[in-house]
C-alpha cells in the first residue's frame, strides 16, 4: 500500500478505525464471509388484517412490561380509524424501505467478488508464435492492483454486510411494531364487540 494523499477537498478526514488503522493491523472482520448474517427482508402484507379479526395471542416472552403489573387506567378509548390510517401510512413507508434494502443487498451479493478489483487481470492478448501454429490468445496477467483490491475487499466486504445486518434487522423489528399495532387494534375491537349489559335479575 502507499501512503495516505491528503485532499484538497476533506480538511478534517474521518480518523482511522479501531483494529483497521493505517499501521496495517487488519480489523477484526478482516476475511470473514457475513453473508449468512444478512438477512433477507420481504413485507408479509400486502394489506393489514382487519380489526373485526379475533386477536391471537402473543407469546408471554414477547412483553416488555413487568410481570404483575396492573393497569388501572380505567375506561378505554380509542380512534380506530385513526390507529387504521397510521398503520396503513408506517407499512407503505415500511414496503419502500425493504425493496431499498433488497436492491442493494442484491448488488453487494452480486458484486462483492470483483467491485474492489480482486482477481483483476490485464486485457487478453492475442500473439504470433511459429507459423505452424499461427494467432493464439494469451491470458492477460494480474492487474497491478489486484492484489490491494483483494486486501481492501478483506476489509471492506465484512463492513457491508454488517451494515445491512443493521438495515435488515431494524426492518425486521418494524415490521414486528407494525404487527403490534395491529393485534393492539384487534385487541381493542374484540374488547369493544364483547362489551354488552349483563342480563337483568330473575324476578322474585
């Protein structure tokens, strides 16, 4: 590697990473394959299901509340339509976001072998050997800068793919809020439709 060129344009560069800095020390993803950590992220509705729906029951581990709380919040109330509207805006944000993530997790799938230049090599030539044998073509040698494009990718390709384990995995807990609010609604109109005034006495 060469030294560092100081720009004309960036006063105030970015200083050197943690285990990855310019003593040639590599990080501590240097090398590693992440792939299998990225997630692969698709929007399971396409509509969300309707309130009128009887809510199911989420599992007791998924709580974040304290166990033996009560609420003694009293009379419940509630804007359906509003809660409906909401959910309906966060999952259309939500759909955009994942076909985002999905385009460019497809192209760093697609191109991490040979973006950076690893196992680049020089134009092919053709050359004239004995007149017996004629033209031939000749494979063209490494490229001078392969061998920096492949210690780079070493660096570089883990770095990608923990980024989009944070994108995907931030994704997927959205879709698991949005999925709340839902069963929140579900819950409310169950409430609501099992309201009803209990029967009157027997007379005596």
């Amino acid at each position: 590697m060469t030294d560092p060129i100081a720009s004309n344009h960036d006063t105030t560069p970015l200083p050197p990473a943690e285990g990855g800095d310019e003593s040639g020390e590599p990080g501590p993803d240097h090398g590693k394959d992440l792939s299998g950590l990225v997630p692969t992220d698709k929007v399971a509705w396409g509509e969300p299901p309707s309130f009128n729906d009887d809510p199911k029951k989420i599992p007791s581990d998924s709580g974040t509340g304290a166990q033996g709380e009560t609420d003694p919040s009293g009379d419940l109330k509630i804007d359906l339509g509003a809660m409906r509207t909401t959910e309906k805006s966060i999952l259309t944000e939500t759909r955009a976001a994942v076909a985002t993530y999905e385009e460019v997790r497809s192209k760093v799938v697609a191109t991490k072998d040979t973006v950076f230049g690893q196992g680049a090599k020089e134009q092919d030539r053709y050359v004239w050997q004995v007149a017996s044998q004629g033209q031939s073509l000749q494979e063209g040698e490494d490229n001078p800068f392969a061998a920096a494009g492949a210690q780079f990718a070493a660096e570089m390709n883990p770095a990608q793919e923990r980024a989009l384990l944070q994108v995907g995995t931030a994704l997927e807990k959205l879709g698991e809020y949005i999925a709340l609010i839902n069963h929140s609604g579900q819950v409310y109109a169950h409430t609501d439709r099992e309201c009803r005034f209990p029967h009157p006495p027997a007379a005596r």
